[in-house]
C-alpha cells in the first residue's frame, strides 16, 4: 500500500490508465487529493481534475461491474452442477448403504431418510463402524445438496432479477448452466432456450428416429407440466419466449421488469383457457417455478 | 404519504426545497431525473419513502447537507438518494460493493460530473482512499449491513473535524430477531467510542425499524 493518489503514475488524458489505477490502487489514508494532483501538475486546477477523477471512476465501476457480474453467473453455473452432482452422488452412495445397513441391522426402507436414520446408530463392530460411516456420508452429502440449493435462491436473483423471479431460482441456474454464462444464454434464439437439455432428444429427430423435442429442462417449470399435454408445445414456446426475453434484460440492463412476467401469466391463463384445462397429476414438483 | 408528520422547519440549504408535485409537499431538488419519480420543470421529488436521508429530513433532523459540501455516500445502491445528494452539494463519492446496482450507479453519475461511483466494500476504505480526499464535510451512511458502527468507524478518517455523519440504522441487518431499541442502544453505544450523537430520531412511518442518527467526531 501506498500513500499516493490515484493519478500517481498516470498521464493526463489516459483513461484506461486512471481507471486501472482507480480499480486497483489503495492508500492507507486519504489526502487532500485534488491540491495533490494539482501540485503535481496532473491537472491545471481543481476542476480539471474533478473531471479526470469523474472519467476515471465512472469507466473503472463500469468496467469492473460488468466483469464482476460475469463472474457471478459463473459462480451460479458452478453451484448448479455441485448440487445435482451432489443429489445424484448421495442418491447412489445411499443404495449401497442400504444394501449394506440391510445385511447388518434390522432396518428397512431407502434412500437419504434411511441413511439419516442408520447414521444414528452406534456401532459395535468395524464393518457396522463403516457402513455407519458411509450412511453419514450420504446425509452430508444430501445436506450439501440443500445448502448449494439456499445458496443459489439465495445469488440467482442477483445474477439474473427476472430470469430468477420468471422461472424460479433454480430452473434460472440451470439455463445459466446449460447455455454456459448468462450472456451465451441471452444470445439464444428463445426455439434453441425452449429445448436446452434436451439434446439427446433433438439429435435423435435430427438423425430421423423421433419427434422433434417440444421442451427441454423448462419442463420442470409448472407452466409447462401443469399444462395440459395437448398444449403443451404452446406454453414451452410462450414460456421460453419470456425466457428468453428476461435473460436478455439481465444480461443487458438487469432492471427488473415485471410486466414481462404478467404478460407470460397471461398467455398461460389463454393457453390452457383453450380445453379449459385441468392440472394433470403430475403437476407441480421441486425445481421451483413461478407457480410455487 | 398524506398522514406523515408535518416537516419541521429546518432552513433547507441552497438547492433543496420545499415543493408540492401534485401530492403535498416533499422535497425536492434540481437535476436530470433519475427512475420514477414526480418531475416539475427540472425539480425531481425527493421521496422521504424512499430514501432514507430524505426521510432524515422529514423526521426533522438536519444531516447538514449543504451547497458545495463534500460529501462521502456509503452504500449508494442505484443512485437514487446519491443523485440527489450531488444536485445539491459538490463533489460526491458514492460507494457501493454490490456490481449490479454500481451499472445504474454509473448511468445516474454520467449526468453528474461530480458524482464519482466507486465499486468498493465500505469495510475497506484503504481500497478507496486514494481516490476519496480527506476532510468531507458529509459521510452519509445507508449500507443495511452487519456492522454499521463499525463502517462508520472505519470511515471517519474522510470527515473533517466539523464534519457530519448522517447515518441510518437498520436495525434488521444487525439482528433480526432483537428488539429494535435494543439493537439501536448498541450500534450506539459503538458508534460513540468515534463520534459524538448529536441527535436520533425513528424514520417510521416512511422507512421500518430504522434510526437515524446525526453525529460528529471526536
Ligand atoms: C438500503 S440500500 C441503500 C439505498 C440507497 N442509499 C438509496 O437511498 O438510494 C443498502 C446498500 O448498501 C450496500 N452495501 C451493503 N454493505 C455494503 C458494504 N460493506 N460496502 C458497500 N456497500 C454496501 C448494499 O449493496 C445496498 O445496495
């Protein structure tokens, strides 16, 4: 840490320089910065150096905004994928736990809620010691799993407002995910948004073995599952259109936008208005969405 | 807000006023405007709603605001209260820590070319203080944080000795579940080992569970 100004080492007119210099630079205490520079014949009076440090600092938030904002979505593509990896993990860890708990105790059942329960137990030998161990692996990980889970409701709203508020936290961070950043995913036309995740499906109609795929991941949505199957191609494409249009505001002005989100409630009530749709049984679900 | 109560008469610096938009009397300043907000001529509504320093205001206590102050804003968010700010004083650095606000920060700033956005964590004002100049006649402080004594603090190093700090306490951000008093009496009490409460006063009914407090070192 130094004790000089900003403008220390730059030369009057270089913007990009003061803006790294703004950016990067610290002192431990401040100084009378402006007699400083002028002094320092940085800048003729004080006024022109009030203008400087006003480009200097408007171009180093601006710059610094952006990148930092990229680097968010990134840390909501990282979260993504560590929570299903570690539902999936915890998932298969708990059948062999079971398989093993089964042969050692009297317990029956599966899954996270049988781990959790052989966790409790005290052991007396040591393959009950690690079969007791493995089980309170598979509780970890599964609260791991919800902890990642808080965390990106918790970012998503930030990285992406109307993304997040559109389509529920999670279902946005997965978009995120799939597209790859927040700025790839406003690139997509809202047909390419409306089947992310399901590539396999769409390389199948490609090669001529199947139906073109109607939705990808934005099935887990409510306004796509609990749409009657008959409509439910025109709400994956109402619902992904909006989609779409979000994430372009969020990646480009991240200004919240609700009347957006009122025109897709909209067209979903018109949608299934059409049969006058009842949910099907399999409506509703985990992943969130903007019925939840 | 028709049932707030009447504003005491602090005499307004030059650049603030007094002005009926259509829906009683609020503040108001000079400047281009900046998101929703009641226009007449090239007077923006200050909402007391809104902000926090205008509320300060409207609960009667005077932040000392004032013509060509400089003035350090701490937790600047989009720019809505800083805006204001910088129609009125003069030089004005606004911080904010969170990179999504600082964008609208920026847009606000690039109409005001004495109002300089500074992406920075208030906590760390050595990563500021080569930018910041020292002896600020305001320190305005909003952050909603964990620790607002102790931001605070850590920033008196900007004011001059005659300097202000105008600060609003929310209580919710040190500890949701205390009594708000009880949080109030301690950031207080922290705040003291720097500076000297001149007055405080609740921001209800325009903002819940906050205190504003008006102080100067020592
Ligand atoms: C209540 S908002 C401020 C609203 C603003 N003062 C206005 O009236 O327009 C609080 C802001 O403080 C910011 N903040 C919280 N902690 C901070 C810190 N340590 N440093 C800088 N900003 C902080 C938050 O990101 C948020 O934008």
């Amino acid at each position: 840490m130094t004790d000089d100004g900003w403008f220390a080492n730059c030369e009057p007119g270089d913007v990009d320089g003061a803006a790294v210099a703004v950016r990067d630079g610290s002192a431990s205490e401040p100084a009378d910065w402006p007699a400083r520079a002028v002094d320092a014949g940085f800048a003729p009076d004080e006024d022109a150096y009030y203008d400087a440090l006003h480009e200097a600092t408007v171009a180093a938030a601006r710059a610094e905004a952006v990148e930092r904002e990229r680097a968010d979505d990134q840390q909501l593509v990282h979260a993504v994928r560590a929570m299903d990896d570690c539902a999936r993990t915890a998932n298969e860890l708990a059948e062999r736990a079971a398989e093993w708990a089964g042969a050692l105790f009297d317990v029956s059942g599966g899954g996270v809620d049988l781990a959790a329960r052989v966790a409790e137990r005290d052991a007396e030998t040591p393959a009950e010691e690690r079969a007791i161990s493995l089980a309170e692996r598979v509780v970890e990980l599964d609260a791991e799993a919800e902890d990642l889970r808080g965390f990106i409701e918790q970012q998503a709203p930030t990285v992406a407002p109307n993304l997040a508020s559109m389509a529920g936290p999670v279902l946005a961070a997965r978009l995120v995910s799939l597209a790859g950043s927040l700025e790839t995913l406003a690139k997509k036309p809202s047909g390419t948004v409306q089947v992310l995740g399901a590539e396999d499906a769409l390389f199948a109609h490609l090669r001529g073995r199947a139906s073109s795929p109607k939705h990808g991941i934005i099935y887990t949505h409510e306004y796509v599952r609990g749409t009657h199957p008959e409509h439910r191609g025109s709400a994956a494409r109402a619902l992904a259109g909006k989609l779409s249009i979000a994430a372009r505001i969020d990646h480009y002005s991240g200004e919240p936008k609700p009347e957006i989100e009122a025109e897709l409630d909209d067209r979903i009530a018109t949608i299934r208005a059409r049969t006058g749709d009842e949910l099907p049984d399999d409506a509703g679900g985990d992943d969130g969405g903007a019925g939840e | 807000m028709t049932d707030a109560p009447a504003p005491e008469d602090a005499t307004l610096p030059e650049g603030l006023a007094r002005r009926d938009f259509g829906d009683g009397e609020t503040l108001a300043t000079q400047g281009s405007p900046v998101g929703p907000e009641a226009t007449d001529g090239d007077w923006r509504a200050w909402d007391a709603s809104r902000s926090k320093l205008a509320a300060t205001y409207a609960v009667g206590l005077d932040p000392g605001l004032t013509a060509d102050a400089t003035v350090l804003y701490l937790g600047a968010a989009a720019g809505t209260t800083a805006s204001h700010v910088a129609d009125v004083a003069g030089a004005t650095y606004a911080v904010e820590f969170a990179p999504r606000p600082v964008r609208d920060l920026c847009r606000v700033a690039d109409d005001r070319d004495r109002l300089f956005p500074l992406l920075a964590d208030a906590r760390k004002p050595e990563s500021y203080a080569h930018v910041v100049e020292a002896d600020c006649d305001l320190l305005v402080q909003d952050v909603a944080t964990r620790g607002q004594a102790d931001v605070a603090l850590r920033n008196r190093r900007f004011l001059a000795d005659d300097g202000r700090l105008a600060l609003a306490i929310k209580a919710r951000s040190e500890d949701v579940t205390d009594d708000p008093s009880d949080v109030f009496d301690a950031v207080l009490a922290d705040l003291r080992e720097g500076y000297e409460v001149l007055e405080t006063a609740s921001l209800e009914p325009y903002h819940d569970d906050h205190l504003a407090v008006v102080a100067r070192p020592h």
